[in-house]
C-alpha cells in the first residue's frame, strides 16, 4: 500500500506519544509514520503490540543534537516525504535545571522547526505543549493569550513557552495542543507512569506533607492519557485546528484542592490500619508562608526531608496560583469537554494504592 500521507512523530517512545501513534495509524490506513527515536534497537523490541509495522519507520535522532543526529539518508527521506510533524518529545521533569529543559526542549524543537523548513512540501507543525506554560498567571487563562507571561514555575514551563513562541513564529502552519497534568490512562483509574502529583499524594498518604500551598479557589486540574491522546491524534493534522492553542484540560471540571485533598483523605481512611495512624490533612498555608516552611527544613530539616521539600518545590506552589484554563477551542474542535477529575480521582486512588500493595507483598515474598 503506498503512503498517502507521510509525518513525522516525535517522542513515540513517550507515555503519550505511544498512544497518540497509535490513534493516527488506526484512523488513517494510508498514513505513513517516521518516528524518532533515540535507541532503534529499543524501539523494535518494545513496539511490537503497535501494529502497522510497515508503515511505521524508526529513524534515530536526538533534540540534543545539531540536525537531530539525523544520518543523511534518513534526512533526505524525511525531507522528500514528510508533510507535517507532530512534535511530542521533551524532557518532562518538571526539577530539571533550565540550560537542561532548554537545550531538550526549546533549542530541541528549534531544530525540529529548521527540518520543517527543509522539506520539499510546506509542513505543518502540530506541537504538544503544556497547559502551564501559563506559569506564575492566575485567573481564567484562555487558548490564544500566549503573548504575556509573568514567570513560570519551574524551567519545564518556561521552556516549554519559548518553544511555543518558536513554532509560532517559524513553522508554516502550526497547531499547539496544551495538555493539563496526566495522572492516569482513563476512567478506570490504571496509572501507567507516575509523576510529581502521585509522589506528593505518597508523601500526604504517609504524613509527611504538614503544609500544602493554597488559597481559597485553587483548583486541581488533570487529565486523562485517552483524553489527551484523542485529542492529539484527532486535531494534530486538522485543517480547523491550524492557528489555535487548544487547552486539553479539565476546565470546568477542575476540581477544588480542598475537595479533592478531602475526598483523598476519606478514600484513604476506608483502610482502618491507615486511620490508626492518625495522619492529619495538611494545612493549606499562602507562598510566603510555605516560603518560610520551605526554608525552615533547608535549614534545620534532616536529609530526607529535604529531598522531599525540594521534590515538591518544583510544582507544588501553582497550587497557590489559581487558575482556570478556557477549553473553548477544545469543546469547538472536539465535540466535547474532558471527563471531570471527580471522575476518574478515586479510581486513580485506588489503583495507586492496589499497585503499592502489590509491590510491597512481592518484596515480602522475594
Ligand atoms: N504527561 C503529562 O502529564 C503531560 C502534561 C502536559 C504536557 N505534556 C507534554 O506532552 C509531551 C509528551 O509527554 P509524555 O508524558 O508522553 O512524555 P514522556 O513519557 O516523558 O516521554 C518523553 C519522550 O520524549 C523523548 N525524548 C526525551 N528527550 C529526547 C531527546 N533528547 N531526543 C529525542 N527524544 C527525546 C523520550 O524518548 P526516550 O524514550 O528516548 O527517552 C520520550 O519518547 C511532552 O511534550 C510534554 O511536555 C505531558
């Protein structure tokens, strides 16, 4: 069969970019897809439930490096077939220094926009963005205000905005697909890849978070992997999306950090051996006080409470950040919103807590 279409994917290896691949070769049969990737020989010895082998060509590559380490035949395949690119990879670790998130992130999608302009035919950049590139800006944040910022976070965020501001500025045509935090698969709650949330619910669930930054009004917004990847897939390559930001949040159904640390706490408390222990909510206190909190255990706190501290520094103040992202372009696009948090959150919960079970009787076995 011959190709109708030929992209380019990266970042196939991901937790998102998997399931994204996936949904573009199902929904067009005569798509063709190079992926970059970093290791080949990984990439064929984990794709093997992918399916549509043949039309799937793993090409190695690294953001990292000058023309994507692309070897020339690879780039001059890449440049006579390709007509759109949807860019997913990124160093995601939201405690990496900002020359690191920078050199993966920004200059990595910088190098990607510069194959773009090589190709023959004019290429369309879908880029996977995050939601938070919003940074330190609270209130309702809408798809198209990418022109104003107030500082960010962490350097994932800003490096994140700057490879916004790069596809917009270069790519022919672009899209970019804000995605919310992922915290699990879908509705069924299955948690493939953990992240800082369900580090920071580990660390409530063992007491030993005793404050959590907060105002009245802040708002947990999260998503699900199917979401998002659906949503991905089906605006990527879409002629209506071309020109937008599409927040792929859980918007309105953000659910209230009080409510949500409550109804955590109330799932946890079924268990009478962790009601036992007596493990209090933890206070929700303003940035300079959990500023304060924070400088404290640098200072007079031991080693592991330090780490801990400094684990949850990189994204827990945005909870004092309210905001709440507009998914008006989304539900226009797509036909509908995300499922609520209050959806999926206890089933999260409970798949979280039947995977640390598991765990721990395997290592009493073993
Ligand atoms: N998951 C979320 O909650 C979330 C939320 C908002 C936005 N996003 C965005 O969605 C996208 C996908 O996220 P994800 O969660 O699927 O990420 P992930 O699971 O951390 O995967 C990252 C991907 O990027 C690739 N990559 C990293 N550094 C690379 C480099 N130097 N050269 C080439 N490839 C490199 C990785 O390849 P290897 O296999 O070789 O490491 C992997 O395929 C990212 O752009 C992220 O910013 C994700």
């Amino acid at each position: 069969m011959s190709a109708e279409r030929s992209i380019l994917v990266t970042g196939a290896t991901g937790l998102l970019g998997r399931d994204v691949l996936a949904r573009l070769l199902a929904a067009d049969s005569r798509l063709q897809a190079y992926v970059l990737v970093r290791d080949v020989g990984r990439w064929l010895r984990t794709t093997h439930d992918l399916g549509n082998q043949g039309r799937v060509i793993p090409v190695r590559g690294d953001l990292c490096v000058d023309g994507l380490g692309l070897a020339p035949d690879a780039r001059a395949a890449i440049c006579r077939d390709v007509t759109a690119i949807v860019h997913l990879a990124a160093d995601t670790r939201f405690s990496s220094p900002l020359d690191r998130a920078r050199s993966v992130n920004t200059n990595g999608t910088q190098r990607v926009l510069e194959i773009a302009d090589d190709c023959d035919a004019p290429v369309h950049v879908a880029y996977v963005s995050t939601a938070f590139v919003a940074g330190r800006r609270t209130g309702v944040i809408a798809e198209d205000s990418h022109t104003e910022h107030v500082g960010w976070v962490n350097a994932y965020e800003q490096s994140k905005y700057e490879a916004e501001r790069l596809v917009i500025d270069q790519a022919a045509s672009w899209v970019i697909l804000r995605s919310s935090t992922v915290v699990c698969d879908d509705l069924a709650g299955h948690v493939t890849q953990l992240n800082g949330v369900h580090r920071a619910l580990n660390l409530y669930r063992h007491g030993l978070v005793a404050m959590m930054p907060g105002v009245v009004g802040s708002t947990v917004d999260a998503v699900t992997t199917s979401f998002v990847a659906n949503g991905i897939a089906r605006l990527a390559l879409c002629d209506d999306a071309a020109g937008k930001v599409v927040h792929l949040c859980a918007g309105e159904g953000a659910l209230p950090l009080v409510e949500l640390l409550d109804i955590t706490y109330e799932r946890w408390a079924l268990n009478p051996a962790w009601r036992k222990r007596g493990i209090v909510r933890p206070v929700i206190t303003d940035l300079v006080t959990y500023s304060l909190f924070e400088r404290t255990i640098a200072d007079v706190g031991d080693a592991s409470l330090r780490r801990i501290a400094g684990a949850l520094s990189h994204f827990v103040p945005q909870l004092a950040l309210p905001k709440r992202f507009d998914t008006t372009n989304a539900k226009a696009l797509l036909g509908h919103s995300a499922p609520p948090v209050r959806d999926f959150w206890i089933p999260m919960l409970d798949h979280m807590l039947a995977a640390q079970d598991a765990a721990s009787s395997f290592a009493k076995v073993a």
